[in-house]
C-alpha cells in the first residue's frame, strides 16, 4: 500500500483534469499519478512534458521503453518494470527477453542498435561520471542530438520515478498480469 493517499481525477481542479484523462490514455499511471497529484505543480508538469515528448515522438518508442525498464531493472523498481515491460512485449520482445535485459551484450532479441540503447542507459544510471567519448561516436551513428538529450533525459528522469515510487511504495499490477496486459494495450 503507498504510503501517501492517491488523489483522483476527481480531487483535481477541474483545469488539471484533462490532463489527467490524457495521462491515462498513455498507461495506466493513476496510482503514481494520484501520489503525485498531492502537489499539483509535480502532477501537471511532470506529465504536462511526458505527453508532450511522446506526442512529439523525436525518438521511436522501442528506445524509450528499452532505457526506462533498464534503468528500472538496474533500481530493482518493479512499479516502472510493471508499466514499461509489457510496452516492450509490444515492441516485440518476449517476457523472458524483458527480465533479461542487462544481459544485453549477448541478448538474442536485441539488435545492435538496442544493445547501445541498453548499454547507454546502464552508463548514465551507473557510470554517467566515467561515460568516454566513443559511445557518443557510436550513438551520434544511429541518433540525432535532439534524440540523444531525450534519450538522456528520459533515462536519468526514469531513475528519479524509481526513487519517487519506491520509496512512496506506489504499486500496480505485476507483469504478465492481465491488468498489466491491458495497460499495455492501451498504449
């Protein structure tokens, strides 16, 4: 159970609630939505910009869903593991192949591109201070640099929503559930 009381669309001014409606139509994030919500400023700008970066869609979702559930897994956060992985069953890689992601050097489902999205999220989770030059070669190969500071950002941003629902213990659906599943389907 959070640890915080989950506000609902109806608890908003009526000016937030469309973006609430506009957050849920990307997910079913009403559980980290309602903790937020508690401060409106967090609630609206925070997903004010996430919809608005995936409206936009600079960078293709597969990247996106790939550094946030390896950042995740790298946090232990299973409320962003439940959200994210079933997008990437989407994407097309299997449950198994989601649980094994920081495996990725020798990942059968990934390709080369994914593995340096990977690789890259595990550098700026855990390695942001010693990252080299070279695998900025590599990625300005295959991204913009609109698409590398997103990437970036949706990466470190994602280590922050670990922190905010673990400790918080927000919670959802297991993957694999059928209530995660569904989310998934949403999307």
């Amino acid at each position: 159970m959070s640890r915080i009381t989950r506000k609902s669309r109806d608890d908003l001014p009526a000016a937030e609630q469309p973006l609430w409606d506009r957050m849920l139509a990307a997910g079913d994030f009403a559980d980290q939505a309602g903790v937020m919500a508690q401060r409106l400023p967090i609630f609206s700008q925070t997903w004010a910009l996430l919809l608005q970066l995936g409206q936009e869609a600079v960078l293709p979702k597969r990247y996106t869903e790939l550094a946030i559930v390896t950042v995740s897994l790298l946090n232990e956060c299973e409320y962003c593991i439940d959200h994210h992985g079933p997008k990437l069953l989407v994407e097309g890689l299997s449950s198994e192949g989601v649980r094994t992601l920081l495996d990725y050097a020798s990942h059968p489902e990934l390709n080369e591109l994914d593995r340096l999205v990977v690789e890259y999220a595990i550098a700026v989770t855990r390695n942001w201070s010693q990252t080299r030059d070279e695998i900025f070669g590599r990625l300005h190969q295959h991204f913009s640099e609109a698409q590398i500071v997103e990437l970036t950002w949706r990466t470190a941003l994602c280590g922050a929503f670990n922190r905010f629902n673990d400790i918080l213990q927000v919670q959802t659906a297991p993957l694999g559930s059928p209530a995660a599943s569904e989310a998934a389907a949403q999307v």
